[in-house]
C-alpha cells in the first residue's frame, strides 16, 4: 500500500517533534554553557567552541551508521539504542574535570547517541506521507524551535540554581524521552519497497532454493534476505545508488557551504549578545525568540510549499529562505544592541525554521522515498565536516580580530553561495530541459500508417531515407508479432 498520509503518520509525527527536542534543541541549548565552560576551565573561545562542533559532527557524521541500523536492524531499536547513549553522554559530562573530557562525552558519545536517533525518525515521515509531507516535516521539524523556545530559559535557570553541572545531568534525564519515541516507531510496509525484492530475486548468484526461501522471509528483515555476501553487497549498492545523480550531487554541495555558514550563529549568538552588553537573561532570550520564530518557519513553510501554486518550486523556496539566511548574518554585526537584535532573532529565526523543514522535501524530491532513510544520512553527514570546522574557525577569527565581525560575514558569504549554486544549477537544468523540448518540436512528428495497418512515429525533419526504412522494418516485424 501507500503512504497513509495520517492514521498513526501522525503518532510518527509526534516522536520525531520528540526526537527534533531532545537532539537539535538541546545541541542548540549547549551554546548557553559556552560562557560557563569558558570561566570554569579559563580556556579561548577556540578551544571552547570545539565542544559544540564535536557534537555536532558526530550527530552528522555518524547519521549513515543510525540509516544503516533503521534499514538493517529497526527503526525502534536504533532510536532508543541512540536515547541511552545520548543520556549516558550528558550524565557523564556532568562529572567532566577538563574539556578532553567534554570533548568525549558530550561530543562523541551524546553525539552519536543523536545520530542514531535524528535521520532514522525523519525517514520514518516521509514513509507515513506522500500528499502532506511538506506539512508533516513542518510540524515534526517544529520541535526544534520549539524545544529552544522552552529549554534555552529553563537551561539558564537551571545552570543558576544548580551549576552547569546539575544543568547537564537534568538534561542527561530529559533526553532519555528518546526511548519512548522510538517505541511510536512503527514499521510500515510501503508498495515501492515490495518493488526492490522482485529484483533481487532475479539475480544470478541467487541460487533457487534460497529465493524461495527469501519470498517467503518478511519485508521487515532486509538481513536476513541478503543470505550471502555478495547479496547483501548488492543491497548495500542499491540503497545508495542515489549518490552518483547528477541532481543529489549537486545539492550535496550546496549543503556543505549551507552547514558551514549557520552553525557558528548558534554558538556565538549568546557570547555576541553578552559581549556588547546584553544581561544573560536578554542573552537568553534571543535565542528563545530564535526558536519559537522557529517553529512558524517550520510549519508555515511546510503548509505553504504543500499548495498546488508552490509544490513544484520547492528548491526555489528552500534556496530562497537559506539565502535570506546568509543576508541576516551579513547584516548582523552592526546590530549593536537588544532591541537591534530581537529582529534579528526573528527574521533569522523564521528562514532557518524554513529551510530546515525543506531539507528532507526537497531530498525526497531528488532520489525518491524508497532510499529517503539513506539519502537523509548522506545529507547528514555532509554537514559533519562543516559542523566541527566552523565554530572553531570562528573563535579563532574572534580571538585573531577581536571582534565578531569576520565569523559572521564568513558564514554569512558562504550560506548565500550555497543558495546562488542550487539556483544556477537549476536554471541550467531547466534551460537544458526547455533546449531539448525546442529540439523536439523544431524536428517535428508525423504519423506513418504502414501497408498492414501499423502506426508508427518518425521525425523525418533529421531522418535520413535508411533511417525511415529501418523504422518501417521494425514497426511490420513488431504487428507481426
């Protein structure tokens, strides 16, 4: 069957709102420590943004590795697997003496855990939704503005009644809610999945006796059909055939520059504000602002880009809101005070929730829903790089300048070449399209109606007397048939 497009979609709706909190709000929310980490260890903004970057990286990184576990294993296991180490990592740093030590378990270990959880629970939207998927990525995409709403007060009061310490082990607990979303994980058998297993079977190496074995095996256990090696080398190849279409390669580009441009504003949003005399509180606030503006991105984008006038411009909007993106940050330095930057937060806020909701869109829009699960780690571990090289090159720009000016126009340069790349390479697709059109209307079509009755098509504006003969022939052997 297809998609549902609602039923218990939207239950898989609500756990990945749950899963966008607990992973990218409160990977935004580490940004508040960043202060705290600094004053307690007496470290340079450098040494200290490495904290944010790891984990990010590892999230991306390792986003192919929580696919290959929801394809190979379950979606439920992979996600509750990645809610106990993400908790485990949090708990950990609670106890941290050094920043090697919250380089290993808030980077690498609450970041991983992330990573088994983040690209398996947005995969599992777009198998539940083919007519509403925009609107659906919008609402689940929404608990990251959300959660940063709610959690970026809560965190900076938490870290005032208890030390980051007692922050970091509260949230430790908070996250281990990603086990109950996994749990809402239901597998779903969709049509176009079915379609893969007939080829498969046709195989040579398949030997006959273990192809009636693999018809009989549930669509639910991809290992168990891949009964030899080569098998499994040859499923392996077809999830991620997707990689060498001209259109992903061309998008994977575009978000590696679109990662390394909006990562370091989370990390240096709350030090910029403190820096030209906004209070923690304000400070705080923003990136509250930040998030709920967040959320009517999310879901008024992902409502809008579902209306029959947008759907097929769906790239354009998703460049359009990174470039607007890119110009925030340009802008950002001069705002030198609160009431400067609280439309900031807003305008920021409402793109970054735009384009993140057409992230998962626009890619199912390029390789299909049937490899969405491993196309969606793919794009997550394209900002893997960016992600833990960005935020450090900015605080060695702001330690190098004395100033934030140079990190923001950095990212805010790259963000808006990452949109003006997709946009050429569509133009070019689209003139390409439209040359070819020409060319088939320039050549024209006449319909041939043969001695024995047989209706063939030639294009004898470019076909030369051999050619129409040879169509003739082939059109008679055909009705003879």
């Amino acid at each position: 069957a297809g998609p549902p497009d609602g039923g218990w979609g939207w239950m898989i709706v609500a756990g990945c709102f749950l899963v966008t909190i607990c992973t990218r709000a409160v990977t935004r929310c580490i940004s508040i420590f960043f202060v705290e980490f600094q004053a307690y260890f007496g470290q340079d903004y450098a040494r200290t943004a490495w904290i944010h970057s790891i984990v990010d990286c590892t999230t991306m990184l390792c986003a192919p590795l929580g696919s290959l576990i929801s394809n190979h294993v379950s979606c439920q296991v992979g996600i509750m697997l990645g809610g106990l180490l993400a908790s485990t990592g949090l708990i950990l740093s609670s106890f941290a003496t050094s920043l090697e030590h919250l380089y290993l378990s808030l980077g690498v270990l609450t970041g991983l855990g992330f990573a088994l959880c983040y690209s398996p629970a947005i995969a599992m939207v777009g198998k539940y939704f083919n007519k509403k998927k925009a609107l659906a990525y919008g609402i689940a995409m929404s608990g990251s503005g959300i959660g940063t709403f709610i959690l970026a007060p809560v965190v900076q009061l938490l870290i005032e009644q208890f030390s980051w310490r007692g922050a970091l082990l509260i949230l430790g607990g908070f996250v281990l809610n990603l086990c109950v979303c996994g749990a809402l994980m239901r597998p779903i058998a969709l049509k176009e999945d079915r379609k893969t297993a007939p080829d498969f079977l046709e195989q040579d190496y398949v030997p006959e006796a273990q192809k009636q074995d693999l018809k009989r095996t549930s669509i639910y256990s991809p290992l168990i059909k891949a009964w030899s090696h080569q098998c499994l080398c040859y499923c392996s190849w077809k999830e991620y055939d997707f990689l060498l279409m001209p259109g992903f390669m061309v998008l994977a580009v575009s978000v590696l520059f679109m990662a390394y441009g909006c990562s370091p504003l989370f990390v240096y949003l709350v030090p910029y504000a403190l820096s030209i005399g906004v209070s923690h509180h304000q400070a705080a606030f923003l990136m509250s602002i930040l998030g709920v503006i967040d959320i009517i991105g999310n879901i008024t984008f992902g409502w809008l880009t579902d209306r029959r006038c947008l759907k097929k411009h769906r790239h354009f909007c998703y460049l359009f809101a990174v470039g607007m993106d890119g110009l925030c940050c340009l802008f950002l330095p001069v705002l030198q005070n609160f009431p400067l930057l609280v439309p900031f937060s807003f305008t920021f806020g409402y793109f970054d929730g735009a384009y993140v909701t057409l992230i998962p869109v626009v890619t199912a829009d390029v390789v299909g829903t049937s490899s969405l699960s491993s196309a969606l780690g793919v794009v997550c571990f394209l900002h893997a790089i960016p992600y833990l090289v960005s935020p450090p090159v900015a605080g060695w720009l702001v330690d190098t300048t004395g100033s934030y000016t140079a990190s923001f126009l950095l990212c805010g340069f790259s963000m808006i070449f990452s949109s003006t790349l997709l946009c050429f390479a569509r133009l070019a697709k689209k003139i390409k399209r439209t040359h070819l059109r020409s060319l088939t209307n320039d050549t024209g079509t006449k319909q041939h109606i043969w001695t024995n009755g047989a209706i063939a098509y030639s294009v004898t504006a470019q076909l030369d007397q051999k050619d129409v003969e040879f169509l003739a022939a082939d059109t008679n052997s055909y009705s003879n048939r």
